[in-house]
C-alpha cells in the first residue's frame, strides 16, 4: 500500500517502521459478564473509545456523564434513554447523542438482547458516576 506524500490534506508520511493500523482480533477481547466489551482507543492510536454493549432485558449503567460527548448506535433491540432528566426510546437503527457533562443512563427494555454501540469522544473512557 503507497501512501500518499506530504501535503496540507493528509499530513507528513509516516515512517516504515511505525504500523497503519491496529487490529484487535476477537480472541484477543475481553467481555465482562455481561457479554458487553470495553474498548479504549489511546492503546491503539484511536481517538475514540467504545462500549459494544450485549445486555439482558433490564440491564444497564446508573447515572453517570463524560467530560466528551457520547453517540450510540442502536444495532437491535429496545432501550430507554435517560438524559438531563429527559427519557427518550429508541429501537434497530436509531442514533443518539449527548453532549460533554449531561447526566446520562440507559436500560434495556427487551424482551431480547440488547446490541448497541457507545461511542466515547474520547482516546480512553473518563466516567464520574452519580448514582
């Protein structure tokens, strides 16, 4: 793969020794019990962080916020949306956000699994809890 030269849209070459990319395969991830895996990018030169979250009916994180803004892909499933003291539902496909510093929680409503991503503005995940 030839990289592109040095211009003001794609930035200095990178040297031949350093990697393009990371992969992380799926052996090599650790789930909690909950199935849901942890993924912060600053140990693989990512500027974001993500939860790939798989939660059993009425799972969930209590109350919490980020010093960043959050963004979640609803993949499949039903889950009901806590934030600034708003509730919102949203199913297969939906997309939220909230911005840095708003109080925040989710729970799966089921009756299945949930499959959702959370993506974290963030090359690691910084999270005050305030439940």
């Amino acid at each position: 793969m030839k990289l592109p030269g040095n211009t003001a849209a794609s930035g200095p070459r990178r040297p031949a020794t350093e990697p393009v990319h990371s992969v992380l395969r799926l052996e090599e991830q650790q789930r909690a019990g909950n199935r849901t895996l942890r993924f912060e990018g600053e140990n693989h030169g990512s500027g974001v962080s993500m939860f790939l979250v798989d939660n059993e009916p009425g799972e969930g994180p209590a109350l919490h916020r980020h010093p960043y803004s959050e963004t979640w892909l609803v993949r499949s499933g039903r889950v009901r949306f806590t934030a600034d003291g708003e509730d919102v539902e949203a199913g297969d496909g939906d997309i939220l956000v909230v911005g840095p510093e708003t109080p925040h929680k989710f729970v799966n409503l089921g009756p299945g699994r949930l499959d959702l991503v959370c993506v974290h503005d963030s090359p690691r995940i910084i999270q005050e809890d305030l439940e």
